[in-house]
C-alpha cells in the first residue's frame, strides 16, 4: 500500500504534502522505538523523529508545526494533518484492513467487573459452535493459536488493537470480546473499531486522576454507547441497578435493541430467582426472556453474579443458544487475581483479588462476609501518583467491613508510601503520627466499632501478618493488586506477586504450627 493510497482509504486529509506521497507503506507506528524500515511514523513530539528516521521510516505524519522542521523534511515523504492524535485509528484500521469489520466484537465498560465479564463471554461464544474468540483486556492480549501477550493497559492503543484484530481474522478468529477503558475511550483507541453489542458494568469512583472529574469519566465510558446506532446490527447491554444505567442506555439510536440486567430491579430482562453462594462456587437460577436458566459457576461471591447476569445478557442480545450459555460460563473456574482462593491446605481462608476502588473493595468484603466466616482480614494499600481522594474511603469501608484491617503499600511509585498511608489513615480520623503513638507500648486499642487497625509499610511484610494472624474459619483478602506481578517503587518495577506470596506465608505458618509455635500473635508484636 503507498502512503496516497491509505491517506485516500483512511479519508485523512493533509493540510500539507512533502515528497512522494507513492512512497510504499511497509508498517505503521506511533513509538519511534519500534519503527522498521519502511514503516510511517505518526507523532505529536517532535523528539521522536529523529530517532523514527534513524530506524529506517520512509514517511511520517506530524503536525502543520512540525513539518517544516529539519526532522519532519528529512523523510522521504511527510504529511502534516489538522490533529495528529485523531488521525492514528483512521490510519491504523485502513492500513490492516479494517479487521474488525470481519470479527463480532462485544466491547465491556464499567468501573468493576469487566474482567471477569470478557472471560465469561468469550467462553459463551466459544462454546457456541465453538468460534474462535479473542480476548483484549487487563489480564493481556489474546489471539487464538498464539501466546497471550502481556501488557500494561487495559485497552490496547489504536495501532495495536488493528494489529491484533488482523491477526485474529488471518487465523480464522470469528469472535473477539474485549475491555473498554475509560482512558481507552477517551484517548480514541477505538474510534475505528466496528463494535457489535456494548456491555455496561457499573460506574463508581476511579480514573480521577486521569479524568479529574466523574462527569468527564462517565462521558468518558458513554462514547462506547454512542457508537451503538444500527437496529439491525448493534445491541446494548446494561446493568440496570446501577444509578447511572439510564445515561448509558440513553446514549446511541433509539431503537437499538436492549437488554438489561440486574439482581435488584425486577424489571431486568435478566435477574435471578435465587442464588447459593460458598467457598466451593455459585449456583444461581436466573429469569430470561427464554424462560430460567440453572448456572453452575466455580466464580465465588455475590458480586460475580452480576458478572455472570451480564454474560447471560450478552448470550441472549446475539442470540447464543441457552444450552450453549449454561455451558459456556459453566467452563469459567477462576479468573485469574479475580476473588481467587488460595489452597495450601490451611484452615482458613485466603483470597486474592484486584479490587483497588471503594465500590469494587466493598463488594469483595461484601462477597467475604456472606460466605460467613469467623472473621474477616483485609490487607490493601492505595497506589501513588493515582486518585488521592480514594484512599480515606477505602479505609473508611475496610475497617467498617473487615475484623482486621492491615494498611499497606501497592505501587507507590514517586510518592512516599508513608505519605499514602496517611492520607489513608485519615478515613478512620488517624494520621500516621497517631498510629506510631498507639505502638509505642506494643499495644494498638481497637477502633469504636471495636475491630483492629495495624500498618506494615512492606507489603510482603503485611501479607505474612495477615496469613499468620489466620485462624480456623476465618478469610483473609488481599486486596488490590490480583493479576499483577510487580510492584512499582519509584524508577523501579520489581517482580512482586500476592498469590506466591501468600503461597510461601501459607507454608511457613504451616511449618510454624506444626512445630507448635503460635503464629498469631505475630502482628501484634
């Protein structure tokens, strides 16, 4: 493909031309690091040219500023457009094709839950005449007959979700259900990505410091919805519990088919009857417009049920057979870092989880008191450099909901994690100044409701705490990070994963008890 031909396909139109625009197009990218020889470069920052060049790019698109500098002229053809950010995905999707026009593609937004929800749609589509389905979302990138591919965001950016999406159709993919950020969405990662059936989650608290306000990250989240127009071909899904369900359904045509779903509203499309809920899975009767389905789910707590309604809705929006539906999220036994148990033969229970907002920590605890353990131990930090208005409230919620609380630290990046932990000490009406005051005679009094409160600023540190405080009958959760395997301290991204470390804290106290030694007394010394 020449540089004229996808400049004509992608419909952007140069405010300015130098050089031969019959330049061949062998790649396309927006990272100068990546650049091949013959790829065009896209950039807003001057800075990257020189290195794009250097790699072997032939062409490059840049603003009208840019392209008479010495950088911009020394390709072999440069292209100034109007607004060089809304140009990648135009660019992107013409240069491979337009893949997503050949895929069905079901798009999950929400605060919470969208994980789990592209897992559990994948496997309905798979297990509907077992199409092949691909899967972008927080736990990686996933093309059927490949390796999943690690990466840090959520929603892949414009060039490599067209990549991707090429690579499923080359290999026979039909299918591919992915999640939706808001960041995503806000940064057009998905304005050329032709989007069949839009699923809502929930909408709480998150993202403020990229969105500074919440109005700007529910709008943010909507422009997935607004891409629903088509009667004949798109459908919306939306849970209609929540308090901003009416936005979302409002947003796109008309009379673009709807199904909703929910545990409270009764009059959801897709609610269920009753429910049976404990550490061994979930087992729920759920009203359709089809008549009731009997599931069968190794998925645990009450919030994976709305994880599972949402599947169940999407099944029913395209049309999946029920059989089909039952079976498919009947094949889901875990996501990983998502409410996960880990079993090293204790007498207690230990739960790993990604829940790193207000509402996704309360519905975990939530989810943990209704198995009705003994008691509840919840270790959690608050990342730095993120929302700072969060952290009194998650505090706020796990010392109202949790026996035991243990602050701690996850990804402080450039912020002192003491300064994190003050800020959330400050639900409870703490400083870190009053907390170290309380230690001093190794002795920490209970909070006015009459449940503890410790810090460990090391998070390995309050991890093996919290799993040699456990007793018989009682839940740890340790909360925030689920999936992710590092830990970010300033510069620095050092492997660190909760579940091995609960592991290795499982086995130690095990050895520890066995050789009568009480380990739970340890985190109050």
């Amino acid at each position: 493909m020449t540089l004229a031909e996808l400049l004509a396909e992608s419909r952007v139109v140069p405010l300015s031309v130098h050089g031969d625009l019959q330049l061949p197009v062998a790649g396309i990218q927006n990272h100068p690091r990546e650049v091949r020889a013959g790829d065009l470069f896209i950039t807003t920052e001057a800075g990257g040219l020189a290195e794009a060049r250097k790699r072997g790019a032939a062409a490059a698109v840049v603003s009208e500023r840019e392209i008479s500098t010495d950088e911009a002229l020394g390709f072999d053809a440069a292209v100034a457009v109007e607004d060089v950010p809304s140009a990648i995905p135009p660019l992107a999707a013409a240069f491979y094709g337009h893949p997503s026009r050949s895929l069905a593609v079901v798009a999950v937004t929400g605060t919470n839950g969208k994980t789990t929800t592209t897992h559990l749609v994948r496997a309905v589509y798979e297990a509907t005449t077992g199409t092949r389905t691909g899967m972008l979302g927080t736990l990686g990138f996933y093309v059927p007959g490949q390796s999943r591919l690690e990466s840090d965001l959520t929603t892949p950016e414009a060039i490599t979700t067209q990549w991707l999406m090429a690579q499923m159709v080359r290999n026979g993919t039909k299918a591919v259900v992915m999640e939706a950020s808001s960041e995503g969405l806000a940064e057009r990662r998905l304005d050329e990505v032709d989007i069949d059936v839009a699923v809502f989650t929930n909408l709480t608290r998150d993202h403020l410091d990229f969105h500074l306000t919440e109005e700007d990250y529910r709008r943010s989240k909507g422009k997935l919805f607004a891409k629903m127009v088509d009667p004949g071909r798109h459908r919306k899904v939306v849970n209609v519990d929540d308090p901003s369900a009416a936005y979302f359904v409002a947003q796109g045509g008309p009379d673009v088919p709807l199904v909703t779903y929910a545990v409270e509203d009764e009059e959801a499309d897709v609610r269920p009857l009753e429910f049976e809920l404990s550490l061994f899975g979930t087992r729920v009767a759920v009203r359709t417009p089809r008549g009731v389905l009997e599931i069968s789910s190794g998925l645990l707590g009450r919030h994976n049920i709305y994880n599972i309604l949402a599947a169940i809705a999407v099944g029913i929006a395209v049309g999946a057979p029920s059989e089909d539906i039952v079976r498919g999220i009947k094949e889901v036994r875990m996501v990983p870092g998502r409410f996960e148990l880990i079993d090293e033969k204790q007498s207690f229970s230990v739960v790993v989880d990604y829940a790193h907002t207000p509402d996704a920590l309360s519905k975990v605890l939530d989810a943990a008191r209704e198995l009705g353990p003994r008691r509840v131990i919840t270790v959690f930090g608050c990342g730095g450099d993120r929302d700072r208005g969060k952290r009194p409230m998650m505090t706020r919620i796990a010392t109202e909901k949790s026996d035991v609380v243990i602050l701690t630290s996850d990804n402080p990046r450039n912020e002192d994690p003491l300064d994190i932990l003050n800020d959330m000490l400050a639900g409870i009406g703490w400083t870190m100044q009053d907390y170290l005051k309380h230690g001093e005679s190794d002795y920490h009094p209970p909070l006015p409701n009459g449940h503890r409160l410790f810090v460990h600023e090391k998070r390995r540190v309050a991890l093996r705490a919290a799993v040699a405080m456990g007793e018989e009958g009682d839940i740890v959760i340790v909360a925030g990070k689920g999936h992710e395997k590092y830990q970010i301290e300033g510069d620095k991204k050092e492997y660190f994963d909760d579940r091995e470390e609960c592991r290795k804290a499982l086995h130690d106290v095990n050895e520890l008890r066995q050789a009568g030694i009480d380990t739970s007394k340890f985190p109050f010394q």
